[in-house]
C-alpha cells in the first residue's frame, strides 16, 4: 500500500471510530459496484447513513470538506441506491449522506469532523 492509501485507510479508520462513538452501527466498509465505491455504510437508528470519508495531511491543500461538490454527491445518491437495491430497500428512517473529514498533521492528534446531510 502506498502513502496516499495507508492515510486513506487510517481516515477511514478513525472515522469508523468517531461514528461508533455516535451510537452509529457499522453495516459495511468499502462496498464496491460497478458504480463506483461507498467508504462506510452504517446505520443511525432507523436511517441509513452513506459516509464519504476524506482524509488530507495538513498543509496548504483544500479543506477534505471541499472536495465533495454536486459530482460527488450525486454519485454517492446513485451508490446508495445500488446499495439499497442489493440490501432489501429503503429503511423507514430514510437516507442520509454524511462526510467525514481527516486533518492529519506532522505533529499532534488528527482532526475529525463529521458533518450529517450533505447531499
């Protein structure tokens, strides 16, 4: 793996962590179609949560918040469907796309931000 996976990986992680810690259950981590990839899938009570997760090394790149704009969004709209489709349908709590965004800098604790809704 090279360093832009393994810090991937390691966002991903962490971000599992700070979902857990919500009261979110985890249901999948990087499911895969033709479609394209979902980090992590978990579940808030009754709705479904599709994750994006974004991880950067700190410095003079954009924000990991940034780069999910209206392409991503609704290609994680479609994903969800897909996902939805081969998992038995929409709960009753409905769907909710969330991000969560990684700062890992040289020195000191990542930073993680979990935004609810973004598409």
């Amino acid at each position: 793996m090279n360093a832009r996976g393994a810090l991937g990986r390691y966002g991903e992680d962490l971000a599992v962590r700070r979902l857990a810690e919500a009261g979110m259950r985890i249901l999948d981590r990087n499911w895969r179609c033709r479609e394209g990839e979902i980090d992590i899938v978990a579940s808030d009570g009754d709705a479904l949560v599709v994750c994006e997760v974004k991880a950067r090394r700190a410095g003079p790149y954009e924000h990991p918040m940034a780069s999910v704009r209206a392409g991503k969004a609704e290609r994680l709209r479609r994903l969800a469907e897909c996902w939805l489709e081969r998992h038995g349908g929409p709960p009753p709590g409905g769907v909710r796309i969330d991000l969560v965004g990684v700062v890992v800098p040289d020195r000191g604790a990542p930073v993680v931000e979990h935004v609810k809704g973004v598409a």
